[in-house]
C-alpha cells in the first residue's frame, strides 16, 4: 500500500507538470536552522509581510518539529527553460508557473488521495492573494490555502535535492523550483 501511494504521488505532480517526483522518509529531510537569519534579512521584503514566511510561520523549532513530526515527503521539482542567465522576466515567469502546479497538486491530492494528514510546502511566501493580508494586519483570507515555504521551515533545499536524488540545478539557460507536500499514511 505504501508503495501505491508513493507512486500515485510521485505520477500526480509528474503529470501536472514537474520534472521529477519522489517520496522520501521526512527523517532524511535535511534542515538548517541558520536559515531563518537569511529570511530575517528580509531581502525579499517578505519578512513579516507575509503569513506564509516568518516569523508568522513559527519559530525555528516550531516549524522543525511540525516537519519531523510528519513520516514522509514528497518532494517534486519544476524546471523552466530561460534565454539566458539574465532572463529575469524568464525566470518570474517560471517561478508563476511553479507555483500554479503547486496550487494545482494541492487541488488534485487533497480532492484524490486519501491521507491521515498533510501539509503542503512550496517556494517563496503565500501568493494566493495579490496582497497578503498581513501588509495589512488583517487577518488571513483563506487559512485552508496558505502556504507555506520549504526554506522558511529551514529545509536545505540543495541538500533534499540531493536526498531525493534530483539535481539542483538542472543545466544552462534553466531555472529549477521545488515543492513538496509533508504527509502521514497512518
Ligand atoms: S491566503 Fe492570502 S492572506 Fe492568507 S497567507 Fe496566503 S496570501 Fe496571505
């Protein structure tokens, strides 16, 4: 059974769009907790303006015990194809796409396949909304969709691709986003 649902995981993200797909044991699921003072840089200007990045994501041993308390991982990878390096329009581009097969495999699983528990993780804050709702200080619009960032629960995305046997980086001229959804059979 265990096997069936990996494989109809691993197929579901593959057939809405990522390039590779694998279930993992969330235990080989590396972490870094120093992560969380690259988002408090705030570079992206996200930091405490989004639900889906922190701090309003937990603090760092919150979110490292929600991670490790769930059994496995499905972690998928999108890749966009660029013009070249310098095709940040390319890359914006990619990144909209990934997070639409994001929203859509959410859609699928959670309408498709059955599980005791989940959580979906994806690149970047919660970009339901145009504008989150903590710019404003507002309550979240749609709790059930927020979304959360592997990198804001201090996964060590260069490190999961590695444990899911992926690349990082997946040749000149391309972009590469993951994803993942966090999950219990039992
Ligand atoms: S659903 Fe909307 S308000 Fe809630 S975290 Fe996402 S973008 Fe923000």
């Amino acid at each position: 059974m265990e096997t069936a649902i990996f494989e109809q995981l691993e197929q579901l993200a593959r057939d809405l769009g990522a390039f590779k797909a694998k279930v993992i044991p969330t235990k080989d699921v590396p972490t870094d907790a120093s992560f969380r003072t690259l988002c408090e840089k705030n570079t992206c200007h996200s930091y405490g303006m989004n639900y889906g990045c922190p701090p309003d994501v937990g603090t760092v041993e919150e979110v490292l015990e929600a991670l490790y308390s769930y059994q496995y991982i499905l972690v998928y990878q999108y890749v966009g194809e660029l013009e070249d390096s310098f095709d940040f329009e390319g890359m914006t581009a990619a990144g909209d796409r990934h997070r639409a097969l994001v929203y859509r495999f959410r859609d699928e699983a959670d309408a498709g396949i059955t599980l005791p528990r989940r959580l979906y993780l994806g690149a970047g804050g919660c970009r339901y909304c145009k504008t989150c709702a903590r710019v404003t200080n507002e309550p979240c619009r749609f709790p059930e969709k927020r979304l959360a960032s592997l990198e804001s629960y201090c996964v060590n995305v260069s490190q999961l691709a590695k444990a899911a046997d992926m690349k990082y980086i997946n040749g000149q001229n391309t972009v590469t986003y993951f994803g993942g959804m966090l999950f219990d059979l039992q």
